[in-house]
C-alpha cells in the first residue's frame, strides 16, 4: 500500500491534493489543525475511492510539530511514498506594523515546519531507494513582495531548497519538485487580509484549485523540478531575470497595497 502524506489537508489546494493522491492509489495522510475537516474529507475519500485515509490534527505553525507527525507515523508503522508540503499562508500589511508572534508563525509554518519535514521523511525514502516530496511554493518566490514582504521571502527559501535538495537526492531514487502557482481561487487571500488589494480584485490569472493541483502532480511524478503552473504565470515569473529589480518592487508594491 502506497501512502502520501499531504499537510495544509482540510481546505483549498491540500484538499484537492489529498483527492487526487487518492485517486491515484495513494491512503492519504491528511494533516492540518481541524481535526473535524479532516475527519469529513477522510469520509469523502473513504466513500469516493475505498481508502481509509489517516487523519493526524496538528498545528503546523507551532515548533516541533514535524517531529510529532514524523513520530505518529511511525507509530502506525507505515511507509510515506509520496509527501506534499502544501500548509502556508500570507500576511499582508508593513512589515513593522504587523504582529511580529504572526511573522514568526509564518516563518515556521512556511520554512521551517516544511523544511523539517523533508529532513525526517528523505531519510526514510533514501533508504527505501524511492519517493517523492512536492513543496509549494509560488511565484511569489521568484521576486520580492512589498506590503508581503515575509511571505515572500518565505517562498523564495522553500524554492531554493527545492531545488538544492532535488540534486542532492535523484541519485537516491528520490524525487523533489517545487510547485509554483501564481493566484489561485482558494481561502488564501481572505486569511491574508488581502481582498481589497488590486492583485485580487483585478486578477484575471487566478487559477482553479484542481487544475494547479493536477499540473504540480503532473510534474512531480514527471520528475520536473520547477513547475509554473499557467503560461501568463511562467512568463511574469520569468521577466523578473531580465526586468530592473526596482520596476519589479514597484509593480508588487502596487499590486499588494491594500485600499
């Protein structure tokens, strides 16, 4: 029995990652903080696709919990093939303005939550000489983000561990990819205050949930290391190598801004 252990499972693009993986052979391992949202989708893929879906309720933006996950696994005995680093999320506003307890939380939810994870379940999949780990990222991590200026630095790690750790590993047998998305119609922006920016509201790149879903899976089993899902967003991610990085901050300032 195959296994995928998909973080940030109880809403948006975790949700449908963990429906998918199921889909595709794999008992998911459904972990977020609402132990209740992840019981009902456990029942939804039980349902849908005959698999008895784990459900491990921890609070990712808290320290330690990778080591808590990483141990209740074990616990059951069971072998992740296949991990998805999908749990993030955003704070709009100036950086000295914001409460500096949710900065911190989302520097360890986003970096080092994710980060610890990939160390604890490479070593199994190194040793079983297969695996693979999917880390979200965002186009974001490609430039800098005024008004979510944390955020983005915090996306601009988690590529550029990505993309370190998939050399390190493919000799491995182990597969890493980094999945990119530009704006996507999910819950993100209403918990990051960011509705009345005018990337929200004049955002004629958000994609659907399931389509970036399908795209990073796509990918990751293609063994891509960097997937850019949607061409306009490949083509403004990639205008930042040529475009003078002060136009860049420019344009983000604007387009974050709220009001």
């Amino acid at each position: 029995m195959k296994y995928a252990l998909i973080t940030g499972a109880s809403t948006g693009l975790g949700k449908d990652f963990a429906h998918s993986l199921a889909k595709l052979g794999y008992t998911p391992i459904l972990v977020a903080r609402s132990a209740n949202k992840l019981k009902s989708i456990a029942a939804e893929i039980k349902q849908e696709y005959g698999l008895d879906g784990i459900v491990i309720a921890e609070d990712l933006s808290v320290a330690n919990a990778s080591e808590k996950i990483y141990k209740a696994v074990k616990k059951l005995k069971i072998q992740v093939n296949c991990l998805v680093n999908n749990a993030g999320f955003g704070l709009n506003g100036e950086f000295h303005k914001n409460s500096f307890l949710e900065e911190s939380k989302m520097i360890q939810l986003n970096v080092t939550t994710l980060a610890e994870l990939c160390h604890l379940f490479l070593q199994d999949m190194i040793s079983n000489q297969e695996g693979y780990i999917l880390n979200v990222a965002s186009t974001a991590a490609f430039q800098p983000g005024p008004f979510m200026t944390n955020y983005y630095a915090t996306k601009a790690y988690v590529l550029s561990l990505s993309e370190g750790l998939a050399e390190e590993v493919k000799d491995y047998g182990v597969t890493v990819s980094c999945l990119c998305p530009g704006p996507t119609k999910t819950e993100f922006f209403e918990r990051a205050n960011m509705t009345g920016s005018k990337l929200v509201q004049s955002s004629f790149l958000a994609m659907n949930s399931q389509e970036v879903v399908d795209i990073g899976l796509k990918a990751l089993f293609g063994k891509r290391v960097v997937k850019i899902p949607g061409f306009l967003n490949f083509i403004l991610a990639e205008s930042v190598r040529v475009t003078p990085r002060f136009i860049i901050r420019k344009i983000a300032k604007y387009l974050n801004k709220v009001g």
